[in-house]
C-alpha cells in the first residue's frame, strides 16, 4: 500500500516493525510496503550496465511505468530507501522488475547483503522513494 506521508505523521503513525527513526529525513516521502528480494544486476530497463556490487534496484511495472521508451522512465536513477533487521540501504532504481507486484522491489546483492542475510531471499519491509 502506497501512501504520502509527512515527516511529521511519519513520526507518529504506525508503520508495521519499522521505527520512525527508519523513515527518511526529508518533507515528503512516499512510502511502500511490499516484499524485497534480490537478483543478479546486468543491463537494466533504464539503459544502464550495473554490476551485484552495486547499491542498486529494480521496482515493479506499475512504479517503473510504461513508456515507448524504458530508458526514459522518471525512476530511473531516483533513490530508494529499503529497511531491513540489519537496517536501512539507500540504492538507485536502475531495473524493472517484471515479476515484482506493486510495492515489491528487488535489489542487487550487495544491496541485500546491506540490510539481510541473502540466504533469506526474500522479506516483507517498509521503503521510502526519496
């Protein structure tokens, strides 16, 4: 579930296990909830060659949109803030991913490995678009 929180709701809302600390410094953010996982990086949708090592991620088609051109999507090289057990990892959207449901995103592994043990797979976390 998609929202637009202020800072200030931010700091007194409930956001599942995530502390209000997690949440992003800045005015606005829009927040997600959704499952995180992770893939092997290569060429992404946004035209851009990343390698695992890289803090970056992908996010599901109806995030990303639907241009003629992928390589032109708004995402494209925005900063995403995922909270994890081990804490939070800021990585740059550089992906679509197409087997992601709306509020999933997927990460490289170094991404992951930041915020999870990457023999987990897969995990249920709140993220911010910054």
């Amino acid at each position: 579930m998609a929202g637009i929180l202020s800072l200030a709701a931010l700091g007194t809302a409930a956001v599942g296990a995530v502390p209000a600390a997690a949440a992003p410094s800045s005015v606005q953010v829009i927040q997600h909830v959704g499952d995180v996982t992770w893939y092997n990086t290569g060429l992404g949708a946004c035209g851009w060659w990343n390698n695992d090592s890289e803090l970056v991620a992908a996010v599901a088609p109806e995030v990303y949109g639907n241009l003629p051109n992928p390589n032109n999507a708004p995402i494209c090289g925005k900063t995403l803030r995922i909270q994890g057990p081990r804490g939070s990892v800021e990585v740059r959207v550089v992906d679509k991913c197409m087997s992601c449901k709306k509020d999933d995103v997927d990460l490289s592994p170094a991404a992951f490995s930041k915020i999870n043990d990457v023999n987990i797979g897969r995990f249920r976390s709140t993220w911010w678009q910054l």
